[in-house]
C-alpha cells in the first residue's frame, strides 16, 4: 500500500483510476483554471462524488502537477520573451506601428492597380499562414523491374516497335 493510499478504504483505492483519460485532464484544465469542483464535475458529465474520487487519486494528483508545472514553466517563457520584446527599442517602436502597417495592407487589396492588390494579397495570406506551398524539383531514376520491361516490349511489339534498356 502507497502512502497516499494509507487512510483509504480498499473499496475507495480499487475505484480510482489506473490511467488518466481526456475527460480526467478535462477536469485537471478546469480545476487549474480556477473552476470548483462541482462546476467543473458538472461541465464535462461527472456525478461530484465520482469527480472527487478521481482527483484524489495519487495518479490524478501527480498528472496535475505536471500540467500546473508545464503552465509555470509556459508562463515564465512568454514572460521572457515579453521582456526581451520590450527591451529591445527597435521592436517597442516599430510595434506601435505595425497595426497602422496591417491597415495600409488591407487597404492596399482596394487599390485600382491590380498588381498591387494581389501583391497585398499574397503579403495577407502569406503573413496569415497561407503561404504558397514551395516546389521541390528533384531528379528520379527509375529502374523498372524485368517483368515491367517484358510488358512494355510486348505491347509496344504489337505496335511494331521494341523498348530498348539501357544497363549501366
């Protein structure tokens, strides 16, 4: 018997989960959120008894402080890269025009010039995650099987031709 399971009952210990499922971290986000107990076992169609015994549960309870840990851990990076931002006397001025910038680039799609509407367009969608796909070209040798050849040779054959292969 686990320490955290010292003052439980056998029955109790035998109904707490053996795995964590989306509905149980379902219920860790709430909890972490700031949600109660009986709001979030409500929202995601758990009885508060029930919900209670899950988030009691040893597992539940170290799956929970992974995730308040991973939050921390998330929290201090964008704050990092928040303050770098702000340190940084290029970016702070040139953030409080990049609105006026996105604004110019919308009006842009408007402009009589059609040129300048899909150039303005393909800035949008590029700057929107819609970039166009880059093409790969590559070079493919391809050796067909001797099966393959024997086919190609009878039905050009029958056309009055032969394939010829080339070994290297």
């Amino acid at each position: 018997m686990t320490k955290a399971h010292e003052d439980k009952s056998e029955s109790t210990i035998n109904a707490e989960p053996n795995t964590i499922t989306s509905r149980h971290r379902a219920l860790m986000r709430r909890l972490v959120a700031g949600i109660s107990l009986s709001v979030a076992s409500e929202e995601i169609g758990l009885t508060v008894s029930r919900a209670s015994l899950i988030v009691n549960s040893p597992l539940f309870q170290a799956e929970m402080k992974r995730m308040e840990a991973d939050i921390k851990n998330g929290f201090v990076e964008a704050e990092a890269d928040r303050q770098a931002v702000a340190a940084d006397p290029t970016r702070l001025y040139l953030s409080d025009s990049a609105e006026m910038a996105a604004r110019t680039l919308k009006g842009a799609l408007s402009d009589e010039n059609a040129t300048i509407r899909v150039s303005a367009a393909k800035d949008i969608l590029d700057r929107t995650g819609y970039a166009k796909e880059d093409k790969i070209k590559a070079k493919v040798l391809v050796e067909p099987s001797q099966s393959l050849i024997d086919v190609i040779n009878r039905i050009v054959g029958d056309k009055g031709g032969t394939l010829e292969t080339v070994n290297e």
